[in-house]
C-alpha cells in the first residue's frame, strides 16, 4: 500500500511539474513574441489620403468590423471576457489619432500588418482580414478616423490570461497576428467593384479571420461558441444555397431554413454593405472548390 502511494506521488509530482513547465514555456514565449518588433517598408500613404474619400471611409469603418471591435464611435469596449483564457478590449481608437506617434503611415501599419508604431505587435487585431487592403481604402479608413470625437473611455486593456498563452503555444489563439502575415512591401490595388469573383475575393478577404482562408470554416472564436461556418459550396457548407438565400441572410441574419445567425456573425454590419459587395462575395464563394468543414481548433 506504501508503495502504491509512494508512486501516486511521484506521478503527481511529475504531473505538477509538467503543467509548471507548460505554462512556464508559454508564458516565456508568448512574451518574446509580444516583445519582437515588426520594419514595415510600405510607401508613405501620403499620396492616397490626399485622395482619400470621407463617405467612403465610413462605409468602409461601419461594414468590414471596424465598428464591431472598436464599437460604433472608435472608443473601444469589452469585447470577449473568457475566465482564464482572455479579455480582448479593442483600442479606444479615438484617443489614437490625437497622439503625434500615430501618423497616417503608422495607422496603415497597424491595419495591415497589426504592428504599433514602434513596430511591436498589436494582440488579436484580425490583420490578416486587412493586410491586402488598397492604399485609398486604407487611407480612406484613416481619413473617417481623424473627424471621429474624442470619447474619455478609460476600459481596461487586453488581457493575456495563462490558458490564453498555453493556447498560444500550441497554435490554438491567434495572438499575434504580425506573426502570420506577409510583411514584404508590395502593390495592393482593388480591382474594380462589380459583382464578379475578383471584386469578391476583394471583398471577402474580411471573412478570413473567422472562416479562414480557405473559408471551410471551422474556427472556434469564443470559448463555449459554436465553429464558423463552411461557405464553400460543399454539402457541409453553401452547396444548397442560392445567391438570393445568400443575400438574405446577410441582410436579415436568417438561414433559408428560418434559423437565426449565431450572435458572433456580425451580419448587422455586412448588411449595410452595397448590393455590389455582397453580391460580389456570393460570386466568390460560389466559385471557390467545395471543401469539407475543417476539423474544430
């Protein structure tokens, strides 16, 4: 019997020792990563926010999530709260652009490649929904920033919780995003708006984030939620849909079969979309080949 508890000790032992390790190496390297810095050599944007457009810019904030993580004046707000894992507070953006190191060049940074202006990595920020932005719509984005009134919001900032950095590790919470983007100086130009699946690529780039690139879905966002859905044109997914059911539900936030969107699918914001855009995502999606759901993770 001694020995029995002898080795239920020890494994215990072990087992303690393990986690501590887990979290230890966690911790360390979810820190180096928040610490490393990103150069972005991009061409000064100064030239396209000469020409950016306000209205644009607004239609831009108000249907690609800008409004939805910063809330519908730019201040900021508690967005998830998830006990041990995360609390995400979006930056109240209007104090932003009242501070001297956010230039517009700085702002194109921290929208398409998720870095601060001293090039250290923004958390959670879905850059990889914005990172091919064109330089008018970014600046455009910029512009609409600049008229929005300062808001005293004094919430808390972004919480790295210890399940939140053990899932780091294993790949599973995107908390850097600078680490998964493509850095490289390059041409982004919109093509032109029409209801084609090259202006719906385009578009659809702001899905990405929850349905992934290959938009099979399958991400877990908040824990408790249910997987994004598959919009490839696969039994699992859209293969049944219509671009009428498709443009109903962006419009109303119900499925063809009556059922209501899940909460996490901000399809009050896609609505306000243009008749162009959204017909031009169904284009897309309805073109992309038919995928099974990815597996939860």
């Amino acid at each position: 019997m001694r020995r029995v508890a002898k080795w239920i000790g020890l494994t215990l032992v072990v087992v303690a020792v393990a986690v501590a390790g887990v979290f230890a190496t966690a911790w360390a390297l979810s820190e180096q990563a928040l610490g490393r810095t990103w150069p972005v050599q991009d061409p000064p944007l100064a030239q396209a926010v000469a020409g950016a457009s306000l209205e644009h810019g607004r239609h831009l904030f108000a249907t690609r999530g800008c409004s939805d993580c910063h809330g519908a004046d730019g201040a900021g707000k508690l967005l998830i709260d998830a006990p041990n894992v995360i609390r995400i507070v979006p930056s109240n953006l209007t104090r932003s652009v009242r501070d001297p190191a956010w230039t517009d060049d700085a702002f194109a940074a921290a929208i398409r490649h998720g870095v601060r202006p001293d090039g250290t990595p923004l958390m959670i920020m879905p850059t990889g929904d914005y990172t091919d932005l064109d330089d008018h719509d970014v600046a455009s984005i910029i512009r609409y920033l600049r008229t929005l009134p300062e808001v005293a919001n004094e919430a808390d900032r972004t919480q790295v919780r210890p399940l939140g950095r053990v899932l780091y590790l294993f790949g599973q919470l995107p908390l850097v995003p600078a680490e998964r983007v493509d850095h490289s100086p390059r041409e982004r130009k919109a093509p032109p708006a029409a209801a084609d699946a090259a202006y719906g690529r385009y578009v659809a780039q702001v899905c990405t984030g929850c349905h992934r690139s290959d938009f099979s879905g399958g991400l877990v966002l908040e824990p408790g939620t249910p997987p994004s859905a598959n919009l490839t044109p696969h039994a699992s997914g859209l293969a049944s849909w219509s671009e009428a059911d498709f443009l109903h539900v962006m419009r109303t936030g119900q499925r063809p079969d009556g059922r209501e969107l899940h909460r996490m699918m901000p399809w009050r914001s896609y609505s306000r979309m243009q008749e162009v855009e959204l017909r031009a995502i169904w284009a897309y999606l309805d073109s992309l080949p038919p995928l099974p759901s990815h597996k939860r993770g």
